[in-house]
C-alpha cells in the first residue's frame, strides 16, 4: 500500500548482486545509512509512505529496494530460499559500500533481517525487526498454504472481498471500527490491488521451507529492537515476543491498536521508536 501524497524522490538504480539484479533507491545523504526490507509481495517504496522521510528528517541515509520476486528486481520464478534473499541484502551492503548498516525489516523482511544479522554481523549496525516471527503457527501456516493454493488453482477472490479479507488480517480492529476509516481503507486496497506474479509466487514459496529458529537466534550479537503490534492477525505479537526473549539484550516494544499494516496505521508510533533506538545505536556515539 503506498501514499496517494505526491513526493520527490530519488529514481531507482539496479545493481547485480548475488547473480541477480536488484532495484533500490537511496536517498544518498551523509548520515549512516539505514537499510529497509519489505515483506512478502510488496515493494520497497511502501516505506516511502511514512518510514522514509522520517529517517531522512532524522539524518539518515535510507536504501529502500525490491526484494527477488519483485519486479523490476529479479523475479527469480524457479523459487529461492530467506538464505538467498540475505545474500542479496549482504551483498547491496556491500555493492554501495556502506560497511555497517542499520537494518529494519517486517514481516518476511524482518526474518531475513535477524537472519542477516546471526549470518553477516560484519555487514549489520543495529537490526530492528517489525511484525516479526522465529517460527510458524499451525494458522499461520494454514493461511500460507491456502494462499498458495488459491494462486495455484488459478482462483481470484472477487475484489471486494479479497479487499475485505485483507484489511481483516492485516488492520487493527480500531482501525475498521471507525466506519470513514474502513471505507478509506477497503478502497486502497481495493484500488492498490496486490498481484500475485511468478516472482511473488515464489516469494509465497520461502514459507513452506521455514522452521524454527529461536534458538538460533541467541546468537545474534548486534543490537536489537523487536516491534510487536497488538492487533497482528498475520502475525501474532506473541511471535514477535518469541523473538526478543531469543535474542540477548534485545529491545522490545508492542505498538498498541495496529495490525500486521502497523507501520502504515501507526507510523508516528513506530517511526518515533525507530529513531529513538538507532540514535542510541549511531556509529559515533
């Protein structure tokens, strides 16, 4: 989902990393650079909407790109693996020469960034996690796989409902109990469609292969920040929990009336949060 606000901002590059290639935008200012990661099926300047220029108002330099299996980035349709995805974040890292970066992921993007910061610390300043998860959940991983199935079988919700559907598993229910705000809601959605491409396919794929990895992840060393959001039908805040319990000295914070869209619902919240943590965490303090 993205602003309907007119901004100025810079056009994408792509770079080959990894043996693909990647589309990303960098503000390319002087601050230490803040690299963000997007969630399944959607593209990096959804966090133009609201993360993006509060970062830059903050000093920082902010990447934003489209992961593999989002166009114009390499689709990748034969399926790839969260390994491959953090090798493609590692690997822009190192494409723009940025040495350490803030990282900030949600939903898939933030599994792979913890996976990033346990496999390449040398890349990663800070890594704050949004919505995020260590393992699945039998609904959770009932909801994948018939998200999967309906592409498979060739089946398209109807717009209104698909739009219905959407907003009930990824907004807060404050959110859809104000009626002008479900109605703004329902019609972005609905008008912003999400299209289910080969490359996002694939993406839907990542989840069938994932286990849990909490254990795992009181390893990462770097510093941390989980955001929980209350209201997460996607992703329930207890996983994200699941997660700061795992890692050592981690920094945990629940945005209260926000869904799985929190960052979109609640972005004074979550980008207030955002920037407290990485000024703690600057390179020269």
């Amino acid at each position: 989902m993205t602003s309907h606000i007119r901004r100025t901002a810079p056009a994408p590059t792509t770079a080959e990393v990894n043996g693909i290639t990647l589309s990303y935008e960098d503000s390319g200012t002087a601050g230490e650079p803040v690299v963000m990661i997007m969630g399944t099926g959607s593209p990096g300047r959804v966090w133009k909407a609201n993360q993006t220029p509060a970062l830059i108002r903050a000093g920082y330099r902010v990447i934003t790109f489209d992961n593999r299996g989002i166009a114009p980035s390499s689709e990748c349709a034969e399926g790839f693996t969260v390994d491959d995805m953090v090798a493609d974040t590692a690997g822009l890292i190192e494409h723009l020469g940025l040495g350490r970066a803030h990282v900030i992921g949600t939903s898939l993007g933030a599994r792979v960034t913890q996976e990033l910061a346990l496999a390449r610390p040398d890349v990663v300043r800070s890594a704050t996690m949004l919505a995020t998860y260590g393992r699945s959940t039998p609904l959770v991983t009932a909801f994948g796989a018939g998200e999967r199935a309906l592409h498979d079988q060739g089946i398209t919700l109807p717009p209104e409902y698909a739009a219905a559907v959407t907003a009930h598993l990824n907004l807060s229910p404050h959110t859809l109990a104000d009626d002008r705000s479900a109605r703004d809601w329902l019609d972005i959605i609905k008008f912003s469609p999400q299209t289910t491409t080969p490359g996002v396919r694939a993406q839907m794929g990542v989840h069938e292969r994932e286990i849990n990895r909490l254990d795992a992840y009181r390893a990462i060393a770097v510093p941390t920040l989980v955001v929980g959001f209350a209201d997460d039908r996607t992703l329930p805040e207890f996983l994200a929990r699941e997660v700061a319990d795992a890692i050592p000295g981690a920094e945990y914070a629940v945005v209260e009336k926000a869904g799985h869209f929190g960052y979109l619902e609640r972005p004074d919240e979550v980008n207030e949060l955002l920037v407290a943590f990485l000024a703690k965490n600057r390179a020269t303090a």
